[in-house]
C-alpha cells in the first residue's frame, strides 16, 4: 500500500480488499513492534488489555485516556 495514505485510508483499503485482516491483540509498545516484524498489516489492542498489562489489575474503569498522554 502507497506510504502516502493516512492509516485511516490504509485500514479502509485493506478492510475494503476483500482479503481476510489477521489483527493480532497487542497491549504494549513490545508486542505492538513484535506484531510489525512478522509482517502483520494491522493490530487491535483493547481496554482490558491494556490495563492488565500496565496495571496488572481487571478492566473496571479506572484507566483512562489520560494515562497514556
């Protein structure tokens, strides 16, 4: 896909193909750069995930966009 696309135009061109998207689970910086050295052309993360790995704590509501910026 041309570089020059915003990742919201790359994510709508690769759902538009017609291919299946394999997006795996990422819930850190590691594993977000282990998931683009195998060559994966997206990944998901979610809530739960995030705060079970940074709080090590079940997703209840207590994280916020604000811990991240």
């Amino acid at each position: 896909m041309p570089s020059t696309l915003t990742k919201t135009q790359r994510m709508r061109a690769l759902l538009k193909s017609g291919k299946i998207v394999v997006s795996p689970g990422i819930y850190d910086g590691y594993s977000a750069r282990l998931v683009e050295q195998a060559g994966f052309e997206a990944a998901s993360t979610s809530g739960a995930g995030l705060a079970n790995s940074r709080l090590g704590q079940p997703d209840i509501g207590i994280m916020t966009l604000r811990w991240f910026l």
